[in-house]
C-alpha cells in the first residue's frame, strides 16, 4: 500500500526513506499517500480541491513540487505523531506543511520553484479548461465563468474560498473583469 518514492529526485528520495525508517524505529507507523505526481494527477487532485473534496491544499497543475518529484505526502499513526515528524523533517533542514498541510513534506524551496515554473509554463496546456468543465460552481459571476467554459449546469455551491482560487487562475490565464 502506499505510493512509490521511486519517481523522487534522489536527494529526496534517499531523505524520505530515512525519515520512514525513523518514523518506523519509533515505534510508530508511517505511509507515503502521494509522491510524484503526472499532470493528469495533479489536474484531479485539484478539481477534487475546488471541489472541496480534498481534505489538504492541492496546487494548480504545473504548480506543485509534487510534480516535479521534489515532494511527498506521509501519513505518521497514530496521528498525534504527525507534528513530531514533521519538526523532525525541518531539523533536518527539510520545508513541511505545517498546519496547513501536515502531510506534505518537501526540499527547501521546492514550493516557491513549483510555482516559478508553472508560471513559466502557464499558457502551454489548456488544463483549466478540463478542470473547469467539471466543476461545481454557483455565485453569479457569469464573466468569470463563460472564460472559465464553465457548463451552467455545473455552476452550483462554489465557496468564496473557491472563487478567489478561480479567478486568480482566470487573472493567470488573462481574464480581466
Ligand atoms: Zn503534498
């Protein structure tokens, strides 16, 4: 069970071995719940986010370290463990989510390198258009939602939350209201 660390970069990969292999001396249980992720991965995990079906943060496609092999979710039992070998992981000079994102482990800067990259990439692939497609959405912000290509029928029960991560992607993709 588990997902690989096979796809990591190797200074990443040899550290998340060690940290499972510390977790686990401790007595306690460790499992990776997401390493690297492909594009497709990323575009559901992150439909599922704005869906809010997603219990942790999840970065727009081409913005996440996880697709870049440069990050990994780790899931400690029991759970009250979890900051524990997250505090471990920045002792070791580590970047982790936080309270924010508990499981989410990473190389310094892998985050901030993501997002430069999905910026310089922004504009190749239409992905937006997949992810919006199937979207629930409903405030009525129809400009936002025709640029989107955003079905009407889908436009139900989108939290403010949701719609201030939509337009920043319509601001991204050259929406201006
Ligand atoms: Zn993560």
């Amino acid at each position: 069970m588990g997902a690989s660390i096979d796809g990591l970069v190797d200074e990443l990969r040899d550290a998340a071995r060690e940290l499972d292999a510390a977790v686990w001396r401790a007595g306690l249980s460790g499992r990776f719940t997401s390493t690297l992720r492909s594009r497709a991965e990323q575009e559901r995990l992150y439909r599922a986010y704005i869906s809010g079906r997603h219990p942790f943060p999840v970065a727009a496609p081409g913005f996440s370290a996880h697709e870049y092999g440069e990050a990994f979710d780790y899931l400690v039992a029991p759970a009250e463990y979890q900051n524990d070998v997250g505090q471990t992981w920045v002792s070791w000079g580590g970047e982790w989510g936080g309270a924010a994102d508990v499981v989410h482990f990473e190389l310094p800067g892998a985050s901030a390198r993501a997002a430069a990259r999905g910026r310089d990439g922004a504009g190749d692939v239409p992905w937006y258009v997949n992810i919006a497609s199937s979207l629930p959405f409903g405030l009525g912000t129809s400009l936002l939602f025709d640029f989107l290509g955003v079905p009407t029928a889908a436009r139900a029960n989108v939290s403010p939350e949701q719609l201030e991560i939509l337009q920043s992607i319509a601001r991204q993709q050259g929406f201006r209201q």
